[in-house]
C-alpha cells in the first residue's frame, strides 16, 4: 500500500488491530504472571509488584516518550514496542523468577508505553472533529476485546511450560501486521516536546487529565475490589468472578454507542451523564447485589459508562490540542491515568477495611462525581467567558 493511498480509514483499522493487541498483553500476562510465580512459591507482595511495575515504568518514563516519537515516528514506535514486548514475552518463559522477571517486566512497561502514546496520538491525527467520539469509542472497544481475550487465550494454552509464552507472543506479533504493512503515514511527523510542553498540557485542559486519574482510578479499584466486595456481601467465587465478567461485559458492547452519543451531542455533556451513571451505579450496588434481575443491568451500564471516562477523555483531549502537542498531551494523559491505577486498588482497599459494607461504594461514587464537578467548572468558566465577550449564546 502506498503513502498517497493509505486513507484514514486503512491507518484506523491498522491501529485498531495493533491496540488489539496491547489489550490483550494487558489482558493476558496478569494471570499469568500470577498463578506462575505463586506456584514458585513467591510471596503475594512480590506478585502483586511484578504485576505493577510496568505501569510505574509508564509513569516514570512519561516524559521522555514525546521525544521519542519525535525522533523514531509513530509507526516505528507502534510496532517497535509490541515487537520488543513479544520478545521480553518469550524471555519470561525462559526464565520464570522474581527477580527477572521485575526486570523484564520494567522494559516490558516501557516499550509498551511507547506503543500505547503513540497508537492514540496517531488515531486522533487520522480523526476528524465530526468522528473522534466513534473512532474512540471503536479503541475503547478493541483495547477491552484484547483485555478479554488474554485470559480467554489462556485457557487454551494452559499455563505451563513455553505454550503461553509462545502463542501470546505470536498474537502480539500478528496484531501488528497491518500496521507493518503501511510503509509510511503523513502523519508520521512529530515535532519534538521539551519537557514543559507537559506541565503546560496539565494546566491547559485540567479536566482533560481529571477524566484520565478518575478513568485509572475507578477502572483498577472495580476489578481489583468488585470480587471481594461480592465475597463480604455473601456471593460464591464464582458468582464473584462473575460481576466481573458481567461489568466488562458493558465496557465492550457500549463505548461505540457512546463515542456516537458523544460526536451527536457533544463530548463534554456525554461524559457528564457517565459520570452520573458511574456514580450511582455503586451506589445502587448493596441494594441490588442479592437481586440479579437488577445487578445484571447495573454492572452492564456502569462498566460502560466508567470505561467511556478514558477513551471520551482522549476524545476531548483530541480536541483541545493541536496535532504538534498532541503527544505531550497524550504522555500527561496516560501518566495521570496510570498513576489513578495504581492508587486505585489501594485506595479502594483501604476504605473497604475502614467501612467493610460502604466503603468501596463511597470512593467509587466519590470519583465520577469529581469529574462531574470539574465538567461543571469548566462549563460555568466557559460561559462566563461568553458572556464578557457580549456572547451571551456562545454563537
């Protein structure tokens, strides 16, 4: 395929397939890296750190990333961090420890964190402002697609020996064949970001990166917890897994309806209903957990409209930035949003010991209900601006 016929869509549908991807590295090692080293005999803290440090790594290289995709283009930096991570993939299967692992998984977070900023800078350049909401809500649902579909991969590879290893490599390196197969993109042209430009995206559009903290924050704290809320309120395990299933169950079927909702009536005001649906939904949750004709519907609704706080988020972000700042902007977004993943579960945890039948409640609803005053903020500072101009209808 050409440079001058490669058309937006052809680009889209490659990323989606390389985001396929990520989602399901994402979707895929957890478990496996869990159930490997527990039956190694490690403790639950070094599995749960093992677990973590990619999205540490995420953080703490953040603000290198937009100078990286400067200098090596976004295409390279797509297929260059999944390829290298299905390497790092096979390494781990060679070498099953702690310690090793902790390393790889540190290089594992970082190239991957490459790929993941670059793929999203590069589907807002090929988006338009009339389909930005579709296009982002089609990410969200190819991205949770991969998330569930690595333990679905699982399954069928077991989670012994080179097998797992192997065949999640092997997917990694497929998902990236179209992407390959474009031998160059306009809009593979980034300029450099001085380490500014990235406190300077925090400050331009603050509520922008509150969607990304509550995004990480809920998403994490709600798979994390909702097992073992469902646990103190008397459900079997399985029934526990369950709500799980149920909630990315919604995550996949309503971020495309959504990012329509969202490019038809405006991001900002889809985003501010989600936050009221996300809110109530853990709200509703003690009163409808023993009632499954009701909790079916709930999680549905409440996994959809939580999971459109990220990829409406990058919608919005999209919109508030030109192209050039686009991956300074970008690289705040997924730094504040994994740090909100990796206080989520803590943070989650710590109120369920403190208040065993509300507390996980309390801070989920507490998040969305932020966003929603921030959303509100910002409207009332906008209009105000309007109305000084002498407009007052913002026409």
């Amino acid at each position: 395929m050409s440079v001058a016929s490669a058309s937006p869509r052809w680009v889209l549908g490659a990323l989606f397939a390389s985001s396929l991807g990520v989602g399901l590295i994402f979707g895929f090692q957890p478990p496996l890296i869990a159930l490997t080293l527990n039956r190694g005999g490690a403790s639950s803290f070094a599995i749960g750190a093992v677990t973590a440090v990619s999205l540490v790594t995420v953080i703490l290289l953040g603000p290198l990333y937009p100078r990286m995709i400067a200098k090596l283009g976004l295409k390279s930096c797509v297929v260059g961090g999944i390829g290298f991570a299905a390497l790092i993939l096979l390494a781990m299967g060679l070498w099953p420890t702690v310690g090793v692992w902790l390393a790889l998984r540190c290089v594992s977070g970082c190239v991957l964190g490459l790929a993941w900023i670059a793929s999203e800078v590069w589907m807002n350049a090929a988006s338009d402002d009339a389909s930005r909401g579709t296009v982002m809500g089609i990410y969200g649902t190819v991205f949770s697609l991969g998330v569930v579909g690595g333990p679905i991969l699982l399954e069928f590879t077991g989670t012994r020996g080179w097998q797992p290893f192997v065949y999640g490599a092997l997917c990694l390196i497929l998902t990236t064949l179209p992407i390959a197969a474009l031998r160059a993109v306009k809009a593979d042209e980034q300029t450099p970001a001085p380490l500014a430009s990235l406190a300077r995206a925090a400050r331009v559009a603050p509520v922008v990166m509150l969607a990304a903290v509550v995004a990480g924050l809920v998403e994490s704290a709600d798979l994390a917890l909702l097992p073992l809320f469902g646990l103190h309120a008397g459900l079997g395990e399985r029934d526990c897994l369950l709500l799980v299933t149920v909630f990315m169950v919604g995550n996949v079927l309503l971020q495309m309806p959504i990012g329509l909702l969202a490019d038809r009536f405006g991001r900002r005001s889809i985003l501010a209903w989600c936050a009221v649906l996300s809110a109530l939904g853990p709200l509703l949750l003690p009163v409808c957990i023993d009632i499954p004709t009701l909790l079916g519907p709930l999680l549905f609704v409440w996994g959809g409209t939580l999971y459109a706080f990220y990829s409406q988020g990058i919608a919005v972000m999209g919109e508030e930035f030109p192209a050039s700042e686009l991956a300074a902007a970008n690289t705040v977004f997924v730094m504040v949003y994994c740090t909100g993943g990796v206080i989520g579960p803590s943070l989650g945890g710590f109120a369920m010991d403190l208040w065993p039948r509300a507390g996980l409640s309390a801070i989920l609803c507490a998040a969305p209900l932020l966003l929603l005053a921030g959303l509100a903020r910002s409207a009332y500072s906008v209009r105000r601006l309007q109305v000084r101009q002498g407009d007052p209808d913002g026409g």
